[in-house]
C-alpha cells in the first residue's frame, strides 16, 4: 500500500494500553477519592429524583477493605450509572456531557481501578431505571484476547 492510499488511522487505545495505568505515580488517597468524587456528582445530579423516592438526604459511601482476601469494595447511596452513561464511563477519556462539577476529564474511574488492581468489577443499579448492570475486566483476559469491548451483563432490578 502507497502512502497516499491510507485513508484512516484508528486511536482506540490497545488493551497493552490498561497495563500502563499500574505505573502512574498515584497515592491510595487519591484513587480512592476519585470513586468518591462520582458518588458525590451522581448523588448531587439526582438529590431531588433520590429524595423523591424516599432516598437518604444524605450521601453514604462506605469503603470496606478485606486485606484476608485482598478485596477493596466500595458501596455508595448515590443515583447510579444510568443506560446513558454506562459505555461513556468505561471508555478511556471520554468525558461527562456536564464538565462543570467533578467529572472533568473522564479518566478517574478507569484510572483508579486499573491503578489498584488488574481485576475489577463495577455493578450499578440507576434510580429510574429496572435492571442492575455489571462489567468485569481483568487486565490478562483483555491482553491476551486483545479485547477492545466487555460485556454488560444485567438483570433486573427495581426502579428505585
């Protein structure tokens, strides 16, 4: 193929790409801060929808660390991940619609999980909406398959 013939060239990251994020120079205070900050956006964005269906007025997020089974779950009361959201929050760098509040460069949530373990799984359950979705990654599945996309996996849950 001639050089001029070249019509398009893909930036997708490669899943090689995952791997890297292990070797930023982070603190355990600021990953862990990053799942906080998009409770917060989450439960800000949607206080009168939580409040409207009964929800706590207050913002509840709890960070258990199993150090026996080396296992760190955090749980929020927030608004979830809605249908809209779910595929932009797993892509690298692509950034909320709404900039203004926490959600600034669309790499926290990626970045953090990647950064504290090759094995993550993320199960959210968006108020209004009647299913729980989860999304597994594991960094050797997705190398060795040179995996670009994961699957969603969801079942039914209530609205609210």
């Amino acid at each position: 193929m001639k050089d001029n013939q070249i019509k398009s060239v893909s930036i997708k990251f490669k899943p090689d790409f995952y791997g890297q994020f292990q070797n930023f120079n982070n603190k355990i205070w600021n990953v862990i801060g990053e799942y906080v900050d998009n409770a917060w956006q989450s439960f800000d964005q949607n206080r009168e929808k939580l409040k409207s269906n009964g929800k706590s007025p207050q913002l509840i997020v709890e960070i258990l660390i199993d150090k026996e089974n080396d296992i760190i779950t955090i749980d929020d009361n927030a608004a979830g991940i809605d249908s809209l959201n779910i595929v932009r929050a797993l892509e690298v760098a692509n950034t909320h619609s709404d900039t203004s509040g926490l959600n600034e460069f669309g790499m926290g949530l990626k970045t953090s999980s990647n950064w504290l373990s090759k094995s993550w799984s993320i199960r959210t359950s968006a108020i209004g909406e009647p299913n729980e979705r989860t999304v597994k990654f594991d960094l050797d599945t997705v190398k060795s398959n040179k995996l670009e996309e994961l699957p969603i996996y969801s079942v039914e849950a209530p609205k609210n």
